[in-house]
C-alpha cells in the first residue's frame, strides 16, 4: 500500500446510478489539495456475492466514517496521486567548458499538479566532471530547481551559449520569442505583434526551433497567418456602408472550410516555415516551398545557406497525421538565395526526422512505406550532403532476431550523432521493451546498449561531445536520470552509466514478461499463425493470492504510460493516446498501472500479434484479420496468464481504449460471464460508421484488407464486412457492466459511436456509464481529465470485482 497521509487523500467520484450518463467539466471533481471529502465509494469495504460480484457496502453500518477514511487514503486515487508525483524529464542540454573536462547539463522536467490542476515544469541544473576509470564521470547539482513560466519551446544554440526560448503571454496570449545569454535577456520579439503569421507550433510532428550553425537566426514552423473575418453585410440597414474595394475579394468568405490536419491537430491548417534575424530584428516568411506541401522539421543545411525540411502532401486532401506515419512526405531543401526546392528523399516514400551529423556531409533520416498500416518497420536511410547520393543503413526487417528486431520509432533524438559523425544512437522498441541502439552507418551494424538492463525502457535526451544523456524506467521503477561517456568505436560494451536523478523502486509492483505461441490453424502453419507474441504482467506484491486480474489488450500508438507521456512526446511518447491496433505495451514506469497493482489487482498488458516491436511480418499478419487475430491472441493470454500466475478466473476485468477498447468489447460478446466488469476509452464499436467521421478513413479499408485510394466510395458489400466486424453488431451478447469514458473533441474515434453502444446496452439493462469530456480528444489527455478517468474506471473496477484480498484470511480486507 502507498503511504499517502489522509491529510492528502484525494477523493473518489461519487457512485451514480447504473446507465447515467456525466458530463465532466474541466475541474474534474478533484477535491481541493490538502482536504478530503466524503470520499470513500461503495466498492471499498464490499464482500464478494454469489458469483464474485461485490454487493453494496457504502451504507452498511459495519462501513464507518474512519474505515472510510482509511480506504480512501489508501485507495487508487491515494496510491495515484503519490505515484504521479515522479517527474519526466522532457529536453536535456550541455554544454562544455574547461576543454571539454566538465559539463554543465541542463533539464526541463514535468509532472502533474494534481492540487493546481495543471502540469508543473521546471529546470535543474548539474555539473559534470571527467574523471579516470570506465564510468569517468562525477555529477553534482549546481542549483536549486526552478519553476517555468509561460515557456512553449525552447532551443540552446550549437555551443551551448545561447538559449532560444518562445514563450505565450497571458491574458492576451501574445507570443514571444526571446534569446538569453550569460548576461540575461539580448533579445525579445512579439511574433504576435508583427503579425506575420498565426501561432507558432510548439508540438506535433511540424514543431520544430533550430539555430543556424552562426547562431544569428532561428527557424521555425508556425501557421499561415489568414485574413481577419469581416463583418456580415449589412443587408436590412438602410443606408449602410458597403465593403471597401479591396475587402470585396474576402466578403463572404468567413464560413469557407479549411481542411486541418485531424485529431490533436486540429489548428494545424497550412504550416509555414519562419526565419527571425538576430541581428537584423527581421522575421521573414519562407517563400519556394511547393504549393501542394506542408512544411514541418526543419533544420539548417550545414553552410547556412538553406533549410532542410520534411514535406507532407496535402492534395487532394488531408488525412490524419498524429500517429500516422505512413502519410506521403519527402525530405525537402530549400535554398534561400535561388529559391529553389529540391527532393532529396524517395519520390513516394514517408519520412520524417531528419539528423545531420556534426560534421555537415551526412544526413539520416527514417523511411516508411506510404498506406498500409499506420504504424510500420521503418528504414534508417542516409543521404552525403555534397553528393546527393542516398543509401539504405538499417532496412525493414520482417523476422525479429534476437540482436536486432527493427525500427519503430516515430521520431529520432533531437540530437544523435555521435563525435565520429559515424555512430548514432536511437531509441526503438524490441519487443516489449524500448531500447537504446548504436548504428553505425558506414559498416550498417546494430549494438543494442541496453539489452543487459533490468530496466525495460530507454529514452535517449541528447547525445553531445560523446556525453549520452538518457532516462530509463520500468514499471516498478519511475524515471531516472542518468549519462555515459561512449566510448570509441568497437569498445561500447558494457557501458558505464552514472545516475544523475535515480528514483527508487515502487514498493507493492512486481512484473515479467510472457511469452506465448498461438496454437497452429488446421489449414497448416503458416508464417503468421506461428508468430510468438507477448504481454507484461504486473502483480502485487503484497497481499494474498489470488489475484484479481485487468487486462489491457493496447489499441493506441502511444499506449506507454500517463498524461505526462503525451506532453513528452513532442520531446523526445495518456493512460492510453491516438492511433490503431500497431502499438506496444513497452516495459515503461506508468502511474495508472502501478497504483492499481498497489491496490492489488494485477494487470496483463497484451502485445498481441501485429504490435509493433516483433518484426513487419507481425505487422502485416493482422491486416484482413482485425478482430479475429487480435481477439484471440488477447484471449489466449489470459487463459495461459490464468494458468501459469497465481490470478483468480473469477474475478476479470477489462481495461482498455480504442482500438484495445474495440477488442473488449469483442471478448465481452464472445464471453459474456467471463468477465466482471469493463472500464472503455474513446472505444471502436461501428466500423462503417467512422468511415465518414473519422480523420483516418483509409485505416477502415486498410484493416480488412482492401486497397485505399482518396477516390475511394464504399460499396454495400464492403459496409457490410465492416459491420460483421463490429462489436456493436454483437452487443446483444454483452451482460458485463461498461464504463464508457470519450471526448467531445475527438477526431478519430467520434464519441457518438460509445453513445450508441451506451443506449444499446441501457436499453438490455446491463449497467453502463458514460462520462462525456466537452474538451477531451482522442487520447483524453490533460492532467485534470487523466486523473478523473483513472478515478472513475478505478473505482468501477472495485465496485464490480470488489477489494482485492489485503491479509491471510482469504476475505477482503475491510
């Protein structure tokens, strides 16, 4: 059990009747920090009745104010609230001096407020000293952590100097892009004043802030600027005055649509490219890039002369493009003085995250196939700048080996490159794991860094001076921060790697992995029915066993870890965020889970095939066999987990969002008194349906099978394929209690599709809830949301499958 003192204890949702449906502000209902309502549900304290399900306690007499009281401090939300309290660093920066023998690191980190509401960021600072031996590093703090304000992006220059910093103004909002040094301030500019363009992107796959290698301007991405909508004409007023000559071109035009780039991108319309002199105070609007593009991280060439960018296609149309990189996109170089663009990359090809090394003649970049899958294997391709000339260094690799499993990654480490300009290092999943890779392009060879750690999930920050700055966690063990000087060439093996911020290990969480074969079809063994795949298993380890189980089939492209995992993704990856069923489980530190386990369920986090991390031919295996293979696979898991682990069969329970959410639902339907109770975010239920309400419509017909083109028009045959694959055509089957948790603001998944299964099933009886985010998207992110959603799912899980057993009794603990 967590040690949260009551004076801290965070209240639970008040129990609403089965089938009401709640509307959830932006407060969430979190109780003020430091006070405690009433806040014990009827869940804790409950005994099993026939059958496992837990009868109501909330009133009984044996349920006390101080039992209460004591539940609640030590309840989910408690456990929560204490877990969340570890931060994520999101940037790293050095910086050398004393001929390059000590280090000045800087990092930003972030974590939830839960009692301000809000993420609370801040810096610290280190010094980092040469020293003899393999580690040869020692670390000490050189101040106190600070609080940031206001601060959107942030950028320090080549030799670590200078420090770019845009930051929004409140109340007005105005944005500025100011430039600090050793002295303090040097330059502040009001983008918004010069009105030269519309806001700055500060993430997304478009975001970026660069420094030219001279360190006297930046580049940067931020939105067309449009004209201001006039006002209606004034029809029925005698005597009015009618536009003027030069407004008659935007009369009427205010209502025109403008295409954007989908869910969480939703002010993402025609991104372009900025340049701010430093010594000029001048800011420029790039011309020369192509009509039919839009422009996004970018970076300077290495003279200076040019920028370097990452070009989507957006005709005829645009589809989503968070967590889909399999959208058209070429790497793209601009030069300022003729005014020429040039291709670089493939013609038809999907790219992103253009590195250039530190010398300037070589450039790597990811490459992915266009359609198909959204999430996929990728290339690690190098172009030499002066030749032009393009090489493959890491291909897509189909079969998983024990030394090299693919690339998966959506974006590579700001910085990379080693010293040499002939090793870099990224972070990848393997499997279930998300590891540190060196590769080196001249030789095209893979060394796997981290393959030794217990520690199941690397990130790297930045790779400066050969000085590796990383964090790595598991999912008993919070983020660390820790560095490791690489060594030459050949020598990488073993790395000594110094803790900068070590985090200790989570009491009350234990976890492995396991492993499990699908049982060959009676049409023989095919390639893809033989595949292994797998799934983390979180367990307690306190309490009695059995243990209650949560299975987690994941269905999103970022299902890695808590609200905070969305807000460091744009620097270096909620409960669960968009995408489809080509995601991974990763042996990361997530608050959700954790706490849960403290409470004393265990949780089973399936990696079903066709997640990413075991090879394109897992990948590919799903597709034609959505919700069939992965069903199955997810099933398969809990009986082998059932088998092997001391959990208790009965008591099951479903935890997932959407796609995850879309096979729950098919489990529920195939076994409808397997399991106990089911909590669903931004769920899958009607797959024609979102063919004209999503912002991914090519994904309904990839899944199935079918070619996609953007002339596309489904025909009844196809329709009715998707609907045979849809859980709402089987909801009649469903007897287990649903929570439904979506945002109004969701792109990808509309949350239209959970209210027609909420009716569905109200109208059945089955008891449903359904909590509705008028701000929430896709991934109902934000630390107030994330922390009501983990309250309610939490508290309907032990409503249904009561408090897990805490002594040796063989009864719940009261």
């Amino acid at each position: 059990m967590c040690g949260c003192a009551m004076g801290m204890c965070w209240a639970m949702a008040r129990v609403t009747l089965p089938g009401h449906v709640e509307q959830r502000g932006a407060a969430g209902g979190l109780a003020p920090a430091g006070r405690c309502r009433r806040a014990a549900p009827a869940c804790f304290g409950s005994r099993p009745t026939a059958g496992g399900r837990p009868g109501p306690a909330e009133n009984s007499p044996m349920a006390t104010a101080t039992e209460k009281g004591v539940e609640a401090a030590h309840g989910p939300a408690a456990c929560y609230r204490e877990l969340s309290r570890f931060p994520a660093v999101t940037r790293a920066a050095l910086r050398a001096s004393a001929g390059d023998q000590t280090f000045l690191l800087y990092t930003e980190c972030s974590r939830p407020d839960l009692a301000r509401r809000r993420l609370l960021r801040f810096g610290r600072h280190y010094s980092l000293q040469r020293t003899a031996g393999r580690q040869g590093l020692a670390v000490s703090r050189t101040a106190l952590s600070a609080e940031i304000h206001n601060q959107l992006l942030s950028q320090d220059s080549p030799t670590g100097q200078r420090r770019a910093a845009l930051k929004r103004c409140p109340p007005q909002g105005r944005e500025l892009l100011e430039v600090w040094d050793s002295g303090g301030c040097s330059h502040s500019v009001d983008l918004t004043a010069l009105g030269k363009h519309g806001n700055v992107y500060t993430e997304g796959p478009f975001a970026c802030l660069a420094w030219s290698h001279s360190e006297t301007r930046l580049l940067y991405v931020a939105e067309k600027s449009w004209p201001k909508p006039q006002p209606p004409c004034p029809w029925d007023v005698p005597g009015a005055a009618w536009p003027a000559a030069e407004d008659e071109d935007e009369e009427g035009k205010q209502f025109v649509y403008h295409e954007d780039w989908g869910e969480a991108l939703s002010t993402r319309s025609v991104p372009v490219l900025c340049v701010l002199d430093l010594q000029g105070l001048n800011l420029s609007v790039l011309k020369g890039v192509p009509g039919h593009l839009s422009p996004g991280q970018a970076l300077w060439s290495p003279d200076d002369r040019g920028v370097v960018f990452v070009g989507w296609w957006h005709k005829p149309f645009r589809l989503g493009l968070n967590a889909c990189s399999n959208r058209r996109s070429g790497i793209f170089y601009l030069d300022l003085v003729s005014g020429c663009c040039e291709l670089l990359s493939a013609e038809n090809g999907s790219v992103c995250s253009p590195r250039l090394s530190p010398d300037g003649q070589r450039l790597i970049y990811l490459e992915g196939a266009v359609g198909g899958p959204h999430r996929q294997c990728l290339r690690l391709r190098m172009l030499t700048w002066q030749t032009r000339q393009t090489v493959t260094v890491l291909d897509v690799v189909q079969e998983p080996t024990e030394a090299f499993a693919g690339l998966y990654a959506e974006v590579l480490p700001p910085r990379c490159w080693a010293a040499d300009s002939r090793r870099a290092v990224l972070g990848t999943p393997q499997r279930s794991r998300t590891d540190l890779l060196l590769v080196d392009t001249e030789a095209c060879t893979v060394t796997n860094l981290t393959a030794a750690s217990s520690e199941g999930c690397w990130e790297l920050l930045t790779l400066q001076w050969d000085l590796l700055v990383a964090t790595c966690s598991a999912p008993h063990h919070p983020p660390s921060l820790v560095v490791a000087m690489l060594p030459p060439a050949g020598q990488e093996l073993p790395l000594g790697w110094v803790p900068v911020e070590d985090t200790p290990t989570v009491p009350g969480v234990t976890w492995k992995t396991l492993t499990f074969q699908p049982p060959c079809s009676e049409q023989g063994p095919a390639a893809q029915d033989t595949q292994a795949f797998e799934a983390l298993l979180l367990s307690p380890s306190d309490g009695t066993p059995p243990h209650p189980l949560i299975v987690c089939p994941h269905g999103e492209c970022r299902d890695s870890g808590d609200t905070l995992a969305v807000l460091v993704a744009a620097q270096v990856m909620p409960m669960l965020a968009p995408g489809g069923p080509h995601a991974v489980f990763d042996a990361r530190w997530r608050p959700s889970m954790a706490a849960l386990c403290q409470v004393g369920f265990a949780v089973l986090l399936v990696n079903y095939r066709g997640s990413l991390g075991f090879g394109q031919a897992s990948i590919s295996s799903l597709l034609s066999r959505v919700g069939e293979q992965d069903v199955a696979d997810t099933q398969l898991a809990v009986e082998q987990a059932l088998h092997r682990e001391p959990l208790d069969k009965h008591r099951l329970a479903l935890l997932a969002g959407s796609h995850g959410a879309f096979i729950a639902l098919h489990l529920l339907a195939r076994e409808p008194e397997r399991y106990q109770a089911c909590a669903l975010r931004s769920p899958v239920s009607n797959l024609p349906a979102l063919l004209g309400t999503s912002d991914i419509p090519d994904w309904r017909y990839t899944s199935l099978g079918l070619p996609y083109s953007f002339d596309r028009v489904p025909c009844a045959e196809e329709v009715a394929t998707m609907l045979l694959r849809s859980p709402i055509a089987q909801a009649a089957q469903v007897q287990t209690p649903v929570l439904l948790c979506v945002g109004a603001r969701d792109r990808r998944v509309s949350p239209t599709q959970a209210l027609e299964l909420y009716r569905v099933l109200r109208a059945r009886g089955v008891p449903a809830r359904l909590l509705w985010y008028p701000e929430g998207g896709h991934a109902l992110a934000g630390v107030e949301t994330e922390a009501d959603v983990f309250k309610n799912c939490a508290h309907w899980l032990l409503q249904h499958l009561g408090q897990p057993r805490q002594d040796g009794t063989g009864q719940n603990s009261p």
